[in-house]
C-alpha cells in the first residue's frame, strides 16, 4: 500500500507500506535475496555475516535441494559443492562449526575453502541436524531420531515410537519437536511431551538473542507463550519457510521464493493505521 502525507501546505514524498506487522509493531522488509527455490533451515553465520540455507532444484522432472550460502552485507550467492541433496543445516557454536545433511550423510564445512568436506553417516539420507551439547540428526524418511554418544551415533531411546520433523534444544535445555501430529515441548525437569499446538505446519525452530523459542509456521510467525504451554502468532506472513536472527536481533524470514530482513521503520505508527483493520483494532 503506497500512500502520500501531507503537511501542512507541502506534499511529502509517498510512502510505501509494504512491510510487515510484527508483535503489533509495522517494520519495514529489505529484499536480501530473491528467486530462489522454498529457502528452508536459515542458518546464519553471525561470525562472518554468511547465511546458509537449502532451496529447491528443478532435476530434470524431480525436484531435488542444495544448499547456498549468501554473504548477506555483499549481497552476493554461491553454491555450496559435495553436499548431493543438501537439505539440513546446524550450527555448532561451542566449535563455530557449520554442518549440513544430504542424500548420503553428514557434511562439515570449510570456511577456508568455501565447500563441505564428508563428516560422518554415509548412505544415511539426513532430514535435520541440530547441535547443542550433543550431536543430533533426523533419519529419512524414517523420521527418527540420533544422537552422538561413544564414537557414534545411536537412536535416542525417549524417541524410538516417535517421528520427528523438526527438534530443538533451548538454551535452558527444554525440548521442543514437530511432527505431522503437533508441535510438543519437554521441560527440562521432566520427560512428558506438552502439546503447544496440534494445528499449524512447522518449518523451522529458532532462537533469539534473549532465549526465546520462536517458530517459523507455514502462515507465519510464533513465539512461545510462557508458561501457560501455548504458542502466540506474532506476524502473517503467506506460505514462511524459514526464520532466523541476526547478530543484532533483525529477523531474517523466507517466503517461498525470496528472503527478507525485517527493518524498523520512520514510519511505523502511520503504516500500522493504515494495515490494521476496524475489526483488529477493536480487539
């Protein structure tokens, strides 16, 4: 929505409200990166400013995924080689270490020469990998769970009748995981999974700077709504594939085939008038 205020007798310059209401606040978005392919797993690099994510290629008449790596302050894309099918992405930050997974295992890359270098699972078909502590990764298309412990990796007991989709540990160490069913947490001081919600399809989850868990939905954005076990919409976005932070708390989202960085704006109160309806506001 493009608008034009006036001032007194002088006509300012139009405004164009085509950002996004985030937690009842209207930021302006900044093309990052565009025609790109569903950019699923948003891992950002705060270190060297690189942000790795997978995306989908057309092969012939199958559709497969490969990973790309973007410097987001040069703006510029390239291809990360060796990873066949490159899908899931994690950061290791007690080593500043950067893995993805592929059609045929675990895959850790090489700041140095800017590709990935074979790690470990070889003939394992690698859906997620997330590290924290411990060393974890999602089998497909079984969906179940692994985890590094004495020289190599075993399924985790507590999962062994549950499929997995998504898994996260928050710094507290509470759990959170997804699947077809629901969204689930498990408090660190107990192991009954909680349903947050049995509705909305997860793509990713992530954390920000102060420890909250958001989630990244297909309709859009979520944060955890403590304690009460439910989660809160924070921003409507069409068809979100992947969330993440910068190292100064910008969010960094995709959409289905481009990836934004949220912005505040000169003109936040007037564009929230403006986008919110009659009904919203008597809410």
């Amino acid at each position: 929505m493009r608008i034009t205020i006036v001032l007194g007798q002088r006509t300012t310059d139009s405004i164009l409200c085509d950002g996004i209401i985030f937690h009842n606040v209207y930021y302006d978005k900044e093309l990052l990166f565009n025609n790109l392919g569903k950019p699923y797993n948003l891992i950002l690099h705060k270190f060297s400013g690189i942000l790795f994510f997978s995306h989908t290629l057309q092969n012939d008449t199958h559709t497969d995924f490969a990973i790309m790596a973007c410097d987001v302050n040069k703006k510029q894309c390239s291809n990360i080689q060796g990873v066949p099918g490159g899908y899931a992405i994690a950061y290791d930050p007690g080593n500043d270490d950067i893995f993805f997974g592929g059609h045929d295992g675990i895959y850790k890359y090489n700041f140095l020469t800017g590709s990935a270098e074979f790690f470990a699972e070889e003939g394992k078909s690698i859906w997620g990998l997330f590290v924290r502590r411990n060393f974890y990764y999602i089998e497909y298309p079984t969906q179940k769970l692994y985890v590094y412990n004495d020289d190599s990796f075993v399924e985790v007991a507590e999962a062994r009748n549950i499929e997995v989709d998504h898994f996260f540990i928050s710094r507290n160490m509470d759990i959170y995981f997804s699947n077809k069913t629901a969204l689930y947490k498990v408090e660190k001081n107990t192991k009954r999974p909680i349903v947050l919600n049995d509705e909305i399809i997860i793509r990713q989850i992530v954390e920000d700077g102060y420890g909250d868990t958001y989630f990244c939905g297909s309709d859009g954005i979520y944060i955890e709504d403590k304690p009460y076990h439910r989660i809160s919409k924070l921003a409507d976005i069409n068809q979100a594939f992947g969330l993440a932070f910068d190292e100064h708390d910008h969010i960094l989202y995709s959409d289905q085939d481009a990836i934004y960085k949220l912005l505040h704006s000169n003109y936040s109160i007037i564009c929230h008038e403006l986008l919110v309806s009659p009904k919203e506001k008597e809410q």
